[in-house]
C-alpha cells in the first residue's frame, strides 16, 4: 500500500504542527526521524486518518484515511503512548481489537495466544495489564497493532521503554515483516535502531522535512566533504597510499594515523567512493580490512542537518 | 447528487454494521458495563437512590405495630386511622419520590456520568485513538456504548424502582403490593425512555466536547428545568416525560391534573402530548442525537 503525503500543513490553532511535508511512503520499511516535538507523532496520526491536515493531501492508497473508515482495516498502530483498558488482561485486550476487525470470538482467542506467545508472553498473558512491566506492555501493544496481519504497520517510538531483548525481538519481526511486503512507517529519535533496520529515511524537524530518501543519498546532497576511513594500512604504505590517493580530483585532503595504521580520506564524492578506492588498492597491491564512514551514520547526517540541535 | 449516493449507500452500511454486530457488539457492551459499575461515583449515585428504601424500611418497622387492617375475600387490606386503604397514599409517596428524586434529579445525574464515562473517558485514556484505526463505523462506537450505557442506567434505575416500590408499598401487605403495580411500571416505562433519551442527548456533548460535564448540567439547569415548565416546553425531553405520566395515572384512574406536571402553558391551556407520540418524539430525538454525535465523533481529531 503506498502512503503520499503532498504538501501537508498542520496547525493546532496558532501553532504550526508541521508544515509543507511531501513524503511518499512505499512497502517496506520507512523511517521518520526527528526530536521530540518535531512533528513525527502529527504526520504518523494524519496517514492513520486520526487528524486532518489543515492544508496539503494525505492519501492511502488513494484515498483519504480520515474519512474511508473500512480503509482502517489494512492498520496497524502502535502509539508512543501507553493507550490500554487497564482491566484487561493483555489476552483480552488483543482479543477486543481482533473483534472489532470482526474476528469471532474463538478464531481472535486463538490468534490473539498465537502473537502474544511469539512475542514472549506465554505465561503474562492472561494477567491484567495493570500488573504489566513497560516491556510486556510495549509488546503487547505490538501484539495488538500486528495480530491481524495489517498491510500498513505504523510504529511510534516502538523501542521505547523496550529491554535489549524485547528491541531485538521487534527488530527482528520487523524486518519479518517488511520482507512479507507490509509498509512499515516507524519513528524514533534512536537512531541506531533506525539505521538497524533500514536506509530508507524521513528526516524532520521543527515541523519540517530536512530530508527525505536514502540516507547514503541524503547524505550525499550535503556539499560538505566527509571523511573515509581505510584500516589497518601496512605503516610503510601509509604515506604511499595517502599521496597516491591525493592524485584523484575527489579527493580533499588524507590524514594518516601510525598509531592506529589508519587512513582517513575525505572527499565529497558520492557512493562511487567504495567502488573506486578497492580499485586503487588492488593496483598498489595494499590489503586493508574494512572502508568505513563513520560520518555516514544518521547522528551525523542528523547533526549536519540541523547544525547540531541534540535530539532531545 | 453526492448526498444522493450517501443515502444510497445507506443499507449497504446498515447491513455491514448488522453481519458483524455479533462479533462487534458483545465486547464493546461488556466492556462499557464493567466500566460504568466499577466506576465509584456509580455507586456513590446507587448509595443515594438507596436512602429513600432505607427510609421507608425504617418508616415500616417503626411504625409496623400500629398498622390496623380489614379482611376482604380473606385478603389483608392495611388501613389508616380514618379507614382508608393505605396503599392509596403509599402509592402516591412512590410516585411522588420516584417523579421528584429519581426521574427528575439523580437519572439526570447518571446519564451526564455514564455518558462521560463511556465516550470521554475514551478520549482520555487515549483508547478512542486505537478504536479510531479500527475498521468500524463512528456510528457504531457511539451505539454500542450508547446501548451498553442504557442497560446500565435502566438496570440501575429500574431496580431500584422495584426494591423502592417495594418498601414503599409493604406497609401495606401483599394486597397493596399487588394493586398498585400499575404505577411500578408506569414509573419504569418512564425510566426506560428517560435512558434513552438523556444517554443520547449526553452522548453528543461528549462526543464534540472535551469537558461536557459543565455543559450537560447547564443543559439540566437551564432546558430541562427552567424551559420545560414554559411555552416552549414541547422541546424539552422532561415535557413528553411528563406527558407519559400524566397520560398513565389519568389512565389509572387517579385524580390529577395537567397542572401537576406543568403541563399547560402561560395561557393555563392543557399541553400534553399523546403518550403514544412522546414515546415516538422520544425515539427520534434518541437516534438523531446518535446520528449528530456520530458526526462529532468522526469529525474529532487528535
């Protein structure tokens, strides 16, 4: 299911909750990033046809979420916030929503066990969920997003408040899940669990949308030259490799480190970059092991973006 | 001509809501029922509709030696010291009480309760927002709690009619028990379409407004209080309330007359409705009001 966003614009009353954001969102896994307070939590509730934009189009697969009520069946919704009837236990709860997706009683009892087991909650799932860790809760609230197999899966901070195996467990099924071509829109301010899951990003700030694409792309389109790490290099070839890469015009500048036997070359070239320097080095006959661009990780794409504004 | 293919497409809806209200309706109402009775100012409101039967248990056992009777066909028939059958004032003390506490003042009450209990609360432990990524009509979150908030409220109102009924009318043995239950179930006819009318009325405040409490009892104070003994009073739920029970004791044969229960206008004509047409008024202001409140709800962003 594709999810377009065309010049959306959402005011609360004098203030602007996101402005001018186009965004295509296709089957796979999608992410939006930001800081707290950056519109993340507004564009996700307009594609769930839970708000209205004040200006600008949202349609899912073409149509407009916050009227077709029977689109709503293809969602799937995980909020940030905790959202549960507290009485219930997380068995009962997962099987209320399977109801209103009009399973009967004994089909959405068996489905509702069959998730919740899966997701670890064999033995918690028949208690209340008022007794539940933030953990179980989380996975309970996955449970309930995912049970009924939805084609748009829409995750808001779904690490949040999750122990180490719980975020592994959801990567996991995450990815699961994209395979099986479901859209997965999933937002967060960790950006390590992102970058985890997928290159495929949304960037937003203030509101607005920084960047949009993949991060390798976006990146790119930052004219600011990025540096490219080569370890270990042989210390006699050290300066060899350094003075025979300053010959390339993509090259910048290299820094050499002897201690670390690492070399540092920075350029403002595009992914080209890892194609053309494994040409150079079989030619110089020089083994290294790894090529990396720590700058490339999405802290730093972010903190180039917004000129180092923190994230929370 | 784009009303015109909503209203086509109007039994189609209708027969998508029916096919799935088996699977629909039993969890929504079960658990709106759960949620109303272990609301503690539910209990707080069935505590103060107990006073008046505690009243009348205390009444009854003070004054039991007192009582004095008469034998007809060998049935006891209790009778006070001019010799009058006792379950003629006893059945008015019901009325009277059921008319002035319950009908006109404490199922108000519930109905503003139950109805912020069932929609608002929603709102507020954010619920509202997974109900609303689900596949079902605004139209049928607010009738199923609507239909789960009048169970409660008949349920409630209606036992207590009885158990009040009941320690009203003992003074009077099984023959005025028996007599007069005509007015018990004019007195839970009334509860009945009270419920239905003021859940539905309640339940479109909530729907549009955050805080619909103030609303709901300016809405009590001022239209149903002050308008409904007026000119205008024909629209006001209180007016064919009323009109039911004037229309059902005349019926019974007792003395009253429209004045009691405000039923004339400023020119001292008689205003009562039909009870047949007040019991329709009633369903059609109940069902338009879901209508209205469906709109709210669909239309409320967050």
């Amino acid at each position: 299911m594709k999810i377009k966003l065309e010049q959306v614009t959402k005011n609360y009353g004098n203030v602007q909750g996101i402005s001018n954001i186009s965004l295509d969102v296709d089957k796979g896994i999608t992410g939006i990033l930001g800081p707290n307070g950056a519109g993340k939590s507004t564009t996700m509730k307009m594609i769930l046809g839970l708000s209205r934009p004040s200006r600008g189009i949202v349609t899912v697969d073409g149509k407009d979420p916050f009227y077709d009520w029977q689109l709503k069946k293809n969602f799937g919704f995980v909020p940030e916030y905790d959202c549960f009837y507290e009485n219930m236990s997380g068995l009962e709860f997962v099987m209320y929503f399977l109801r209103m997706h009009d399973f009967g009683k004994e089909e959405a009892e068996k489905i509702a066990r069959e998730a919740l087991s899966e997701l670890g909650l064999d033995e918690a799932m028949e208690r209340k969920i008022n007794t539940y860790s933030r953990g179980m809760r989380q996975k309970t609230k996955v449970a309930r997003a995912t049970v009924f197999d939805p084609e748009v899966l829409v995750m808001d901070e779904p690490f949040q408040g999750a122990d180490p195996t719980t975020r592994m467990l959801l990567m996991n099924k995450m990815t699961e899940w994209a395979k099986k071509g479901k859209t997965i829109l999933i937002s967060s301010h960790i950006l390590h669990d992102v970058q985890s899951l997928t290159d495929n990003i949304a960037l937003i700030n203030n509101g607005k949308m920084l960047a949009h694409g993949n991060r390798h792309e976006i990146r790119n389109l930052i004219n600011v030259p990025r540096p490219i790490s080569i370890v270990p290099v042989k210390n006699g070839n050290l300066r060899k490799l350094a003075k025979r890469l300053l010959d390339e015009k993509w090259t910048k500048a290299t820094a050499i480190n002897e201690e670390t036997n690492e070399l540092t070359v920075e350029t403002t070239q595009t992914e080209d970059i890892y194609l053309e320097i494994p040409k150079i080095l079989q030619k110089e006959k020089i083994t290294v092991k790894k090529i990396y661009s720590e700058d490339d990780s999405l802290d730093s794409l972010y903190a180039k973006l917004v000129e180092g504004r923190q994230w929370k | 001509m784009e009303i015109m293919g909503k209203i086509s497409e109007i039994p189609e809806i209708i027969q998508t809501f029916a096919k799935r209200s088996k699977n629909v309706f039993p969890p929504i109402v079960k658990n709106c029922v759960y949620q109303l009775l272990v609301n503690k100012i539910t209990w707080v409101l069935v505590a103060l509709l107990l006073l008046p039967c505690i009243l009348g248990m205390i009444i009854y056992y003070q004054t039991d030696d007192q009582r004095q009777f008469q034998e007809s066909n060998g049935e006891k028939i209790y009778v006070d010291s001019e010799g009058r059958p006792t379950h003629e004032d006893n059945r008015e003390t019901f009325l009277d009480i059921s008319d002035a506490f319950v009908i006109s003042f404490v199922a108000i009450i519930m109905a503003i309760i139950f109805s912020s209990e069932l929609i608002n609360e929603e709102f507020e432990n954010k619920t509202m927002q997974l109900l609303r990524t689900t596949p079902i009509h605004p139209f049928e979150i607010l009738l199923y709690r609507y239909v789960s908030g009048v169970i409660c409220m008949f349920g409630i109102l209606g036992l207590n009619a009885i158990l009040f009924y009941y320690t009203t009318m003992m003074p009077s043995g099984t023959h005025g028990i028996i007599e007069n239950l005509d007015v018990l179930l004019m007195v839970l006819q009334v509860l009945f379409f009270e419920s239905l009318a003021f859940i539905a009325i309640f339940c479109v405040f909530t729907a549009y407004l955050e805080k619909p409490y103030l609303v709901g009892i300016l809405y009590w104070i001022i239209w149903e209080s002050f308008v409904s003994g007026q000119n205008y009073q024909k629209l006001t739920i209180t007016h064919y309330l009323n009109s039911i029970l004037f229309d059902s004791t005349k019926a019974m044969g007792w003395d009253v007359a429209a004045s009691d229960y405000n039923l004339i206008n400023s020119k001292e004509e008689i205003i009562a409705t039909e009870p047949l047409t007040a019991m329709i008024v009633i369903l059609t202001v109940a069902v338009v009001a879901l209508i209205i409140g469906s709109r709210g709800l669909a239309n409320r962003q967050f």
